[in-house]
C-alpha cells in the first residue's frame, strides 16, 4: 500500500505559537498484505486535502473509551520520584530520581525520544480505581502513564475531573500525554484522574515539564522504542523516512493545543513493520509515536520520497 496525503495544523502550547505543516507520503508496509489502519481513542483526524496531493486520505480516529485503543507502546518505563499525592494510592515514592541521562541525544548523535530530561514533578504508584491528583502546575506538563500488572492480560486507562480521557496502556505499555495544553491555559483545567482498571492491576504515573521533551532538528535521526515524543525545531523545511521494526501499530501524531482545535492530528496510523515519509515544515512541533517495537525518524529529501512512492518494498 501507497498513500500520498498532506495535514496541516496550527499548534500551539502555552504562549508558544507553534505552526504545523504535516504531510504523509509513500507509506510501503513491508511484509504480505496490506492491512488497514486501525482506531485510536484519541480525537479525530483532521486532515486537509490541498491542491498538490495526488490523493487524499482522511483517517478518522474513534472518540470511543480508552479501552478501544489498539496502540501497543513497549519503552522504557520511567523512574520513580517523590511530591506525587494521590487519594486512594499507596503513595509517591519517596527519593526523587531522573529518568533520564543528561541529554538527550546518544552517543551517535541520535535524538532518543523515550528519555525526557530532569527530575519529574512528582511520580505515582497506584492501582486500579484510585483517584491520583494531578500535581499544581501554571503551564501544560506531561504525564508518563506506566502499566506495571504483572498479570499478562490487564487494561488500565484514566479519565481527567473534567472528562478527558488518559490513553489507556496494556500490561508493560507506556503512553505519554499532555496535559492542560490549551492556551490561554487554565490552571483549573485538569485536578485528578480517576484509574480505571481492577484492583490487581498497578500502574505508574510520572508528570514532567514540558521542557523535558527532548528536542531534534533537520538533519538528526530520531530513535525510539515503543512510546516517544520529541519537540521538532527547525528552520527550514524537511522531509523525514520513518520505519517501524513492530508487527503492532506505528502511530504518530502532532499535538493540536490550539484552542477549539482538534486535540491530536495524525500523520501515521499503520499496523506492522514498513516505513513512509513525513514533509514537516519550518517551525516547531511537539511529535508523539506510539508503537511496539523500535522506530526511527531519519533524515531524507522529497526526491526520495517521491521517487519511493508507490513502489512497494521486496
């Protein structure tokens, strides 16, 4: 399978006015068979046809519960710190600790998108239906959400005071979201998530700054495994390959904080081992990829992009 679309999206996050162009090219599964992308429990692809695209593609992604996502994350979970409250919970840990190494870029000079930087706000150990309070915060934060269950077969997902829905995770997934990123931002917005899950299944929540996203720019390659987010700055226009080495899905979205904005646009909703190309222009992005295996984002050229389009792998 083959598609050639574009998504462009006005980003914001807090006072940064972040301006999206995202485009979709040449997505070649490789393996046999071409399997169809599945739904998401995030907010619904908003995607514009625009004048150069050959064909157009509109993913729609379900606003049904968490329990209907299908994404599979297998990274790294994050480290535990303190100043967590939680009302039902066994509580935070108590010797604060970074989850990351310092900087966030390997020593190949990869960007490794599933280390965010510093010590988390706070980190939380819980168990289903606990009520975990979300840490004061006066700008959007990101929350690492970790299911820890021993048993093989366990859900958990969360639902925000005010309704919205945490991504739900299966056992040993990791999902990351944002939180509170509208702007103008309020800091009433979101108080507590309320866990959904039996009372055997654990999990591990970790808040961070939004700073603590790790950052990449034209020209450097982007690594993860499982889950991972990066904030894109560049300057100029680039065109990335991504490639998937997982049987389970291969997600990647932008974050739309624009107020009455979407919430979450998707530029990859694939399912299996292949790749496709990313056109991201000048301007900052926060980029999130779910996935089950490992991923990478590489620099490429719309030349190659083009000249690879439609041409299905071996």
């Amino acid at each position: 399978m083959s598609k050639n679309s574009t998504l462009r999206t006005p980003l914001t996050l807090g006072l940064l006015a972040l301006t999206a162009s995202f485009g979709l090219a040449g997505c070649v599964p490789e393996g046999n068979g071409d399997p169809e992308p599945t739904e998401t429990t995030q907010t619904e692809t908003a995607e514009t046809e625009t004048a150069e695209t050959e064909t157009a593609e509109t993913e729609t992604q379900s606003a049904a519960p968490a329990e209907t996502q299908t994404s599979e994350a297998t990274s790294a979970a994050p480290t535990q710190s303190s100043t967590a409250s939680s009302d039902k919970t066994g509580g935070s840990t108590s010797a604060p600790r970074s989850t990351a190494t310092s900087g966030s870029q390997a020593s190949s000079g990869d960007v490794d998108s599933t280390q965010l930087e510093g010590e988390p706000i706070a980190t939380v150990e819980g168990k289903g239906g606990d009520t975990v309070e979300v840490p004061e915060h006066d700008g959007p934060i990101v929350v690492v959400f970790e299911n820890t269950s021993s048993g093989p077969y366990t859900y958990i997902y969360g639902t925000a005071d005010h309704g919205e829905v945490l991504d739900g995770v299966d056992t040993g997934e990791t999902s990351i979201n944002f939180v509170d990123p509208y702007s103008p931002y309020s800091q009433t917005n979101t108080k507590s998530y309320e866990i959904d899950g039996d009372s055997d299944e654990t999990f591990t929540m970790s808040f961070y700054e939004v700073d603590a996203i790790p950052t990449a720019e034209p020209g450097e390659t982007v690594t993860g495994e499982g889950f991972g987010v990066v904030k894109w700055e560049g300057d100029e226009d680039a065109t990335v390959k991504a490639s998937h080495d997982g049987e389970g899905n291969f997600i990647v979205h932008g974050e739309d904080t624009e107020p009455g904005g979407e919430g979450t646009q998707y530029t990859f909703n694939e399912i299996g081992t292949g790749y496709g190309y990313l056109d991201i222009g000048a301007g900052e992005y926060y980029i999130v990829v779910e996935a089950d295996a490992g991923w990478t984002l590489e620099p490429s050229s719309p030349e190659e992009a083009e000249a690879d389009s439609g041409t299905p792998a071996a």
